[in-house]
C-alpha cells in the first residue's frame, strides 16, 4: 500500500486513479495506470507499507490495547513507478 504524505499540512493520503491533492493543496497526486503514479509538491514523501503485514495487523487486531506492529516504509525519491513530475526531465 502507499501513501503520500504532505509535510506542509502533515496530511496523509492514499492513491487513486482521479488525482488527489492534501488538504493545504500544495502536494498532488494519481495512479496513471495499476502500477505507475505520478505525484507533485515540494513537500512529499512517499510512504509504504509492506501488504502482508497491514493484512496480519488488521487480521490480529485486539479488542483493546495496543494494537499490532506494521511495517511501514518511506520510499526512496527516486522510483520507478512513483514519478515526481516537478522534477522529472
């Protein structure tokens, strides 16, 4: 799964096929096909998390507690199949 996550208003968002801006709308961002996105904004970073374990996570969630360990990730600026479209030549 990934997120984009904007650093000027610290709004966190998934990705979709119609493009999506943050709330402060200074970051941007959309699928152009099932793999490939392309994002805009100074203040981006991109984030994962690996699925298997968002699926444990929420197969093992506890009635009350702290709830199950994910493993999230930012992913790299440079990225195939994540295009920043301010810097891309």
């Amino acid at each position: 799964m990934k997120l984009l996550m904007c650093l000027h208003c610290h709004d966190p968002f998934n990705l979709d096929l119609e493009e999506k801006t943050c709330k402060c709308g200074s970051t941007k961002e959309k699928y152009v096909n099932q793999l490939h996105a392309i994002y805009s904004g100074e203040q981006a970073v991109l984030l994962g998390f690996t699925n298997s374990s968002l699926i444990k996570a929420i197969q093992n969630q506890p009635k009350d507690g702290f709830g199950e360990l994910l493993t999230a990730f930012v992913i790299p600026e440079e990225c195939s199949t994540f295009v920043n479209v301010d810097t891309d030549t």
